[in-house]
C-alpha cells in the first residue's frame, strides 16, 4: 500500500503534457479510477472528473486528432467504454461513444491498405476496440475490418500465414512476433473477435494458419551458450534472418507466445495449443535474472511489474501453481525494484506518467495485487 500512495505523490508532482492512454494522462486517469473505487491513494471522484474533462476538451479541440488507440481518441473511447457501467464514476456515461465510430472505422481501413496494421498505433487497436464494445452497432466494423486484414495475410506455404506491419521503426523486420507490434497480439485480437462471431468468413482458417507459422518459427533455446528464448522477435524477408533477444516481458518474449496458445487453446478447444502454452511457459520458469530476462526497472513494458502480471493471468487461464510462484517472485522484485527507484527518485524514464515505461503500469500490478479482482484493467493492454 505505501508504494502505491508513493506512485500518487509521484504523479502529483509530475503532470504530463501528453493525452494518451499509453504514455499520458489518460493512463494516469485509468489508474485514479482504479484506486478511487478501492479507496486507494487518497483519490476523489473530482479530481478524476476534471482529469477526464481536460482530455476531452483537449482532443476535441486538437487541430488534427489523432484516432489511434495508444496515442490518439480511440484510447480515450476504450476507457470511457470500459467504466461507464460504474455508478460511482457516472461522468464517464457523458460521452455518447458511437459518434465517433464511423471516422475511426475508416482510418483504420485507410491503414490496412498500407500495412500500417500495429496493435498500439494501427488498424489492430481500433479493431480491439470495438471487440471490446458492448454496442452491437459496431459488429458490420469489426466483420469488415477483420476480412480486410484477412486478406493481407501472406501465404509462407500451403498451411501457414503471416502478417506485414509497417510500423515506421519496424520496417526490416517484415515480420514481428511480439505482443506489442506483432502477431502475438494481433492473433489475440482476432481471437476475440472469433469469439463473437464465428462465422467471419476465413478468420478461422487465417488464425490456425498465422499460430502454425509462429510455432514453426520456433528456434533452438541453448541456455549453456546463453540464448534462452524459443520464439524470436522478428524475421527480415529479405536477408532472411530472425531477431533474437533473451527479452522476457509484456511487449516480446516468449511469455507472448505462452499466453497466445493458453488463449486460442480455450477458444479454439484445441488442447494441444494448451499444451504447447504449458511446455513453453514452463521452460521460462528459471529465468530470473538480468541475462535471461532483460528486466532492470520495475515498469510494465519490458520490467518487472509487466512480467508479474503475465504470471498472474497464466495462473488464472491456467490454475498451474508454478506460474502463481512465478507471480509471487517477480511482485516481490517489483515492490524491491519500485520502492528503490522511489526512493532515490531513479526513475530515470522520459516519461514517469506512462503506462507503460513509467510508473502508471506499475501502480495498476501493484493495486491488483492488493485488489485481486481488479484484473480487468489489462484488457487495454491485449491480455
């Protein structure tokens, strides 16, 4: 509990410019939400009233929206449709939602024509928004826009698929795995909207055929040469090379791929998806240090906090024991990590407020792990 009322005072005394949902003040807005309904960190529903009026009145009145999920409206009409249902926060019903839903929708078919399909930034996050709605207007978006990436799948052989996102600083790798830009969670969001509406003509078909090429990319884990990854980053077409790293995380790893075959083994029924989830995420169990894993902060994205909580949401798909071990080692690091860089105010990061590389994503592990049915802030963040 400290460490979370030290991570309010610390966004206190460091308000951020930036509106997003993944590195500003929609972010922040997500967490004093959470800590107001659980009676955390001295939050009142005023002043998270008037931090959710000045993002509005700030995009509306932005020269050029930006329409994208992590960065732009699409974030702040995910929020808004995620607590409007709560009657102690009953500002977040001011905005009628489906107004908006007709600009974004062509955005993002204008981003698939170019490739630009990215989770965070493309045509993904605004197709998981609107699997993530309750309102049925927006099933003819979700089944247009689903066909349209079907059809962009690129055909490695007659029994797998891969997909192209041309995020600008993604471009040489052609194809990226990871749960942040890649297929891992592109998959995952496909998978749910599978879950809505089976009958989306090839869905089917492309995800069983986009999880095969991702469980052929499988590379040789040698731990005694200091590799410790099955699964790489990425695959350059053109020199044809993957991109290897012993990251372990929320944005790659092979954590991302653990969690995808647990997933489309339950939505699917097919068992041995979970099985492959449950070879796989056994075999990251042991990483626990710096070489292995990559962590070195305790923030959400490639840190301690993020890793913690994909235990956490293993453990619940799961019931398997070892992942709640795993859980309770990488919190305990978090709370050692968070506390450290508090106290000697280390959090060197550009943006403190992000959730993601700062402290906002960090504050939401830790509340879960006070709170433990507060799991369904994560769904912002595809898992």
């Amino acid at each position: 509990m400290n460490t979370v009322n030290s991570i309010h005072k610390l966004l206190e005394r460091n308000q951020s410019a930036d509106l997003s949902l993944v590195n500003g003040k929609l972010g922040v807005l997500v967490f004093y939400s959470y800590s107001f309904l659980n009676n955390t960190g001295g939050i009142d529903k005023d002043k998270i009233e008037e931090l959710f009026n000045e993002i509005v009145t700030a995009y509306f009145t932005e020269d050029e929206i930006d329409l994208s999920y992590a960065g732009g409206i699409t974030g702040l009409l995910s929020v808004i449709s995620h607590f409007k249902s709560e009657e102690k926060l009953d500002f977040f019903q001011s905005i009628v939602v489906n107004e908006i839903h007709e600009p974004i929708f062509i955005q993002a078919k204008k981003w698939i024509d170019c490739d630009f399909i990215d989770n965070l930034y493309g045509t993904i996050g605004i197709l998981h928004y609107f699997s993530q709605s309750d309102d049925t207007s927006t099933e003819v978006y979700i089944n247009e826009l689903t066909e349209l990436l079907i059809s962009k799948a690129i055909n490695i052989d007659f029994n797998r698929v891969a997909f192209i996102n041309s995020f600008p600083d993604r471009q040489k790798e052609n194809f990226d795995f990871g749960l942040a830009h890649g297929m891992s969670g592109m998959l995952s969001v496909l998978l749910d909207v599978y879950e809505k509406n089976k009958s989306i003509s090839g869905l089917y078909s492309a995800i069983i055929k986009c999880i095969q090429y991702v469980l052929q990319s499988k590379i040789n884990m040698e731990a005694e040469h200091g590799h410790y990854s099955f699964f790489p980053l990425g695959y350059d077409r053109i020199t044809q090379e993957y991109t290897l790293s012993n990251r372990l995380a929320w944005c790659y790893g092979d954590l991302n791929q653990v969690m995808l075959f647990y997933k489309a083994g339950r939505i699917l029924d097919k068992k041995e998806y979970v099985d492959y989830g449950h070879i796989f995420g056994m075999a990251t169990l042991s990483r626990k240090n710096e070489i292995s894993t990559g962590v070195r902060d305790s923030a959400f994205c490639h840190g301690s906090s993020g890793l913690a909580y994909l235990y956490l949401n293993l453990y619940t798909q799961s019931q398997e024991d070892n992942y709640l071990k795993a859980y309770e080692f990488w919190i305990a690091e978090t709370l050692v990590l968070a506390n450290r860089e508090l106290d000697q105010n280390l959090n060197t990061k550009e943006n403190i407020n992000s959730l993601l590389d700062g402290v906002v994503g960090t504050g939401l592990v830790l509340l879960s792990s006070l709170y433990p049915e507060n799991l369904t802030w994560s769904k912002f963040l595809f898992i």
